[in-house]
C-alpha cells in the first residue's frame, strides 16, 4: 500500500523530502548558512538595494538585554526575532500601549522585563537551529497593505516564493490566524493560499495541511484574491536568490503600501506549498532542467 501511495505522488509530480535534500546538496554550504542568518541576510539585502523592513537594532549578548527600552524607543510597534530562529518560534510582535507595556500578538500584555526575559532565551538558543546561541533582532513591524485588510485577522500576512535556478516556480499567500498568534506560519496555524504566478491570483487554501475555502477567523474567501505588486514581488525574490547564489531557495515577501519588502529567506523550504496549491513541484524544476 505505501509503494502504491508513493507511486501515485511520483505521477501527480509531488517533490518529496528525500528528493528536496537531494536538491539542496546543490547549494553551496556557505550560501546555506547565510541565508539561515536574518541578519547576514538583511545585511546582504542592503549590500543589493533590495528593501528590508527597518532593523532598530541588534542585541548579541546577555549583558545588553538591558537596552531593549532604548531600542524600542518610543516606537508603537516592532518585532523582536532570533537571528537564527526556524519554523516562526520565538518571533515576539509587539504594539505599545499608554500605560508603557506593550501588547503582543495574542493579546498578553508584556513589560519591558518579560521582553528582556525573552530576549535572554533567543540569545541563549531556545529558538535557534541547533539550540545554538542566537542573537535577537528588533525590526519595524510592517503595516499591512490595505488589500490584506479583510483577510489579515491577527498579524501581518507575507509571501512564501520558492526560487530554483533563480527562476520563480510556486508561490503561496501565508495568512495569519488567531491560532497561530499572528504569525504568518503555517507549522504555527496559519493558513496557505496557493498563487497563480502568472496573474498572482489565489487559488484556494490550506490549513494544517486540509483544504479550506475562506479564512477561519473572517469568513473571507480564499479564492480569487489578487496579490498587489505581485512583479515586484517575484523581482525581489529573484534578486535575492542570486545575491545567496543558491540553487533552491524559500524567499519571504512582505508588502506594505510602498511595495515589497524581504522578510527573509529560508534554506529548507517546507513542503505544504505543493499542497496548497494542488500542484506538484517535479514537473515545474523539470521545466527549468530540460526546457525543451
């Protein structure tokens, strides 16, 4: 029975995960680390003008945890992340509220302590590949571009673009639930909305891995939404990928009413996006491989 489930995912052309590591021994070691650190990666970003959202600052060591209120500033939102974090673990958003504590995306209200107490764990390695010692990063939040505002419940949704040989081939539209607490991840409950690549047109969605039709916390429908400055948005993935000179590579995309801003990238894309967009992975790497 497995041989036969195998099988009938090789002819719908599903990519599994043997096949998947197989092609990413095809980038090189050191490209693999880079795009694994946030920061390298914004730092390469800058190094190619490809916009990234704003870094207020960069906390390395157990000593500085203490300036987590001069970074903040008087900012109304920001997010803290680790460097080197996967999966969405250990990214805190955070809103500011009158009284000087500050709102995350689950509603807790958090001082300035319990964000320092957090920022001790991403630097001890809580959240890193690994467990190995991290540093944390505080960045502007995004404002959602005003086209999200009907299917963006609780955070800011992005872009996941898989890029092989530098060329675009699967997209998905990740939306943040009240489950996943504002991240736009799907391991944490957010839900996945396959991309047309041609039009950047949904096609539909997925949430822990089950079709769905229209988003669990507004009732909007999934389908038929068009993604706003969906060329850009392919540009700056295919810019990035050749800045990390990577062979196969998950880009994250996020919009504001400027246009796209790189979030970051991702060395070992899940594979859910096949999912998502009731299409397999094989047929489109074999198009790029043999043309003709």
């Amino acid at each position: 029975m497995k041989l036969a489930s195998f099988e009938r995912l090789r002819r719908l052309g599903i990519l599994g995960m043997n096949a998947r590591n197989f092609i990413l021994e095809q980038n090189p070691r050191e490209f693999n680390a880079l795009a694994d650190d946030k920061s390298a990666t914004k730092k390469l970003c800058h190094e190619h003008q490809i916009p990234v959202p704003e870094t207020y600052g960069v906390i390395e060591r157990h000593g500085d945890v203490e300036r987590i209120g001069d970074l903040l500033g008087a900012k109304q939102e920001a997010v803290v992340k680790p460097a080197h974090g996967s999966g969405g673990r250990g990214i805190l958003i955070l809103a500011r509220k009158p009284e000087g504590t500050y709102e995350a995306s689950n509603g807790k209200l958090l001082s300035l302590c319990e964000i320092g107490h957090h920022v001790s764990s991403i630097l001890s390695g809580l959240y890193s590949l690994g467990a190995r010692p991290d540093q944390a990063l505080i960045e502007q939040r995004i404002a959602v571009h005003p086209a999200f505002k009907t299917l963006s419940a609780a955070g800011t949704p992005d872009i996941r673009v898989l890029v092989y040989r530098h060329c675009p081939i699967m997209a998905m539209l990740r939306l943040p639930t009240r489950a996943s607490s504002g991240r736009a991840n799907l391991h944490q409950g957010a839900i996945g909305a396959g991309v047309d690549l041609e039009t950047g047109t949904t096609r539909g969605g997925i949430r822990r891995n089950r079709k769905v039709l229209n988003h669990t916390d507004t009732g909007a429908r999934l389908e038929g939404f068009t993604i706003p400055f969906w060329r850009e948005v392919l540009d700056v993935a295919t810019r990035l990928s050749r800045a990390l000179q990577m062979v196969y590579v998950g880009i994250d995309v996020v919009l504001d009413g400027e246009g796209p801003k790189i979030l970051e990238a991702n060395a070992h894309p899940g594979l859910g996006i096949q999912i998502a967009n009731r299409e397999g992975l094989l047929g489109k790497i074999g198009e790029i491989e043999n043309p003709f």
